[in-house]
C-alpha cells in the first residue's frame, strides 16, 4: 500500500474501486474473485499493526485474518476474543446504472458496488481498528479481524474460518444494519421441485404428459396453501414474523414443439427457529409436493441457519449499551454460520440494507462516519 487512505471515506472509495464480484451466476464483469481486494485489506492491517493471513478457500479466494497484538492479562488467564468480519465479495455489477468501481463521492455519497454491502462497514470497522491501534494491546479482549470470501453465495469464507480458527465470545459481522445490532434473523432453504412428463410430438399433445403444466399445478399450491401452511407451522416470531416462500425461478420443457418431460421449480424458503422445531422447511415441502403431485420430487440446492443469538450475552449487552439497540433480520448471513460452531454472533455495520444488491449502490458519509464513531466507542466501552 503506497499511502494509507486519509479517513474513512477514502478508504471506502479505495475499497469499492477494487473489483471483487462473487463469480456465481452471471457477475456481470471480469472483475471477480476477492483476492485483489483481500492483499489491499492485508496491507491495511499490516499498517495498522496487526499480524496477517491470507487463508485460500478458492483458487484466487482467500480469507483475510488480522490478529491485532494483545498485552497478558493481569491475572495470566486467557483473554476472551473479539472477531470483527465483514465480507469482501460483492453481488453482480449486471444492470447498474453507475459506475460500479467508481467509488465516485458526490452528494455526500461514496457510490458503487459493495459500498453499502458491505464494504462502507468493512471501511468503518478497519478504519475504528486503525484509530484504536495503540489501545487495543492493552483491552482486556483479543481483538481479531477476518474479511470473509464468498459470502453473498454459499458463504464458504465463514465455514472455513469457524472450522480452522476455532471459537470466538463474540464475532462482530459487517452488514449494512443501520448500526443496530441484529441478533436473529431467518435461515434460508434453498429447493427444487422437480415434475417429469412423456415427450411427444407438441402436434399430439394429448398423448404425452407434460411436466409443466403438472408444475403448474404445484405452483398454484406452493402460493396459497403451502404460504399459509408455513406461517401456521412456525408460528409469528416477535422479532422475525412468519417463515415465507419466494417461488425464484422456473425451467421447462426443450422445444416449443415438444411435450415437456421436465420441468423445475427453484424456491426460497426463509425459515424463522420456531419453523426450525416443528421439524423444518425441508421436510414440510417434500410432504406437501407429495401430496399435490406423487411423482414429483424435492432436492436441496442449498440451506443456511437461522440466527438467534442470547442477547444477554454481555459482549452484546455492550453494543447495545453503545448505542445499537436490537433488532431482527428476514435476510442471512455469514453471523449464523459462526453461531453454529460454537461462536455467539450479531450482525451490524453503518447503511442501509435498502442501498444494498441496488443498481445504484451507495453509502452516505454521514452513516460512514457514525459507524466509525460507534465502533472506536464500543472498544472503548471494553476497558470499562
């Protein structure tokens, strides 16, 4: 890094500007993959006194790990250990409208993709670190970074780093929360439902079966049975409301002339933990897919936890005490994955989650600046 960015807004700039789009799907550039923007983190820390990794989930994909110094504990025990983790991957540039790494500033904005998610908390986080570098060796906590590869699909950075790097008292995630501290949110089944047909000549349909309109068929119920039947099943959780089911997308048939002997259906079922002990959304889908059709299937694409963090735990009571009240989340992240290992997490980070995936992204100065404000008070909240 030849010269550190003056403040917080440059370093969001800086960071934006680094192309680092998740490859899955279409990313809508060749700019993809989050080592370019994992290295200029890396130098960062490094600058700020941290030791450094850089952990290679993917070819070209790594973790990037700072591990501040950390003085021994008066009594010689060992220290609790804080992690502050954001995510360096961004959604597709596909369809904006602006610049995506431009990291232009106008209007009191810093525009471009990941400016609100989540690289505006990736710059507020790193930039409260570099600001309380003289201080943190004395915390009475370790205090840990990690910018996570992959999250916006599959969330392989986070699984790797719970299952190389043990567990944490509290993992800090950066999510564009409005800097409330998001203490539960839904998990997320990802499914498909599969129709089969016989092929026939599209000339003589009535001697074929076709998948479609069987599809068809189980669609009409997924919208208005199975909908009802999943808010019945989870009940209204206070913080998160009903589970829900968005039916995403849907493939057909080969030809327009032929009968289509398959068809299918991919959906998104956000789960809340009361959905989770009635026995989940996996099983619930394949016994309403059985009844409404025999022969169809279900198989899973991919599924994430739901978040439900003890907000007792006193690392949370100190964001909150910071300023952060609570809240809830529908949308997941890398937090329940930490969770899940053993590692008590919350999300929060400066923005809005209105700016984020949008086709004009950005991030305002003011909720920058906020940000950092509220994480240099939460680690001085510490010493206390």
């Amino acid at each position: 890094m030849p010269s550190l960015p003056a403040n917080v807004i440059e370093l969001t700039q800086a960071l934006v500007r680094i192309p680092s789009v998740n490859p899955d799907g279409d990313p809508g550039t060749d700019g993809i993959g989050e080592e370019q923007c994992a290295r200029f983190v890396a130098d960062f820390l490094r600058a700020s006194g941290a030791e450094v990794m850089l952990n290679m989930v993917e070819l070209g994909r790594p973790n990037v790990i700072g591990r501040f110094l950390s003085n021994p504990s008066a009594d010689g025990k060992p220290k609790p250990r804080i992690l502050f983790a954001p995510h360096t991957d961004t959604v597709s540039v596909g369809g904006m409208t602006i610049d995506p790494f431009g990291g232009e500033l106008r209007e009191g904005k810093v525009w471009g993709r990941g400016a609100s998610d989540t690289k505006g908390s990736m710059a507020a986080m790193l930039w409260a670190l570099h600001e309380m570098r003289e201080v943190i060796p004395m915390l009475p906590v370790e205090v840990h970074f990690a910018g996570f590869m992959s999250e916006e699909s599959a969330q392989l950075g986070s699984q790797h780093f719970a299952k190389h790097h043990g567990r944490y008292d509290l993992a800090i995630i950066g999510e564009p929360t409005s800097l409330k501290t998001v203490f539960c949110h839904k998990g997320c089944l990802w499914a498909d439902v599969h129709t089969t047909g016989v092929a026939v000549h599209g000339a003589t349909p009535e001697l074929g079966e076709n998948a479609i309109v069987k599809m068809a068929r189980v669609v009409s119920g997924l919208d208005t049975r199975f909908r009802a039947l999943l808010a019945q099943a989870g009940g209204a959780d206070p913080w998160l409301g009903h589970s829900t089911i968005n039916l995403g997308m849907i493939n057909g048939g080969t030809r327009s002339n032929i009968v289509a002997d398959s068809c299918k259906l991919r959906v998104d079922i956000r789960t809340t933990p009361g959905l989770q002990k009635a026995g989940g959304a996996l099983a619930l889908l394949k016994e309403f897919v059985k009844q409404t059709d025999p022969t169809a299937s279900v198989t899973v694409a991919s599924e994430a936890f739901h978040l439900d963090t003890d907000p007792s735990n006193p690392f949370v009571r100190k964001l909150i005490d910071a300023g952060a009240d609570l809240t809830g989340a529908p949308w997941f992240c890398d937090a329940a994955f930490l969770a899940v290992a053993g590692t008590p997490a919350i999300a929060i980070g400066p923005g809005s989650i209105a700016q984020a995936h949008t086709k004009d992204e950005f991030i305002t100065v003011v909720d920058l600046e906020a940000g950092v404000e509220f994480f240099v008070r939460f680690l001085k909240s510490l010493e206390e």
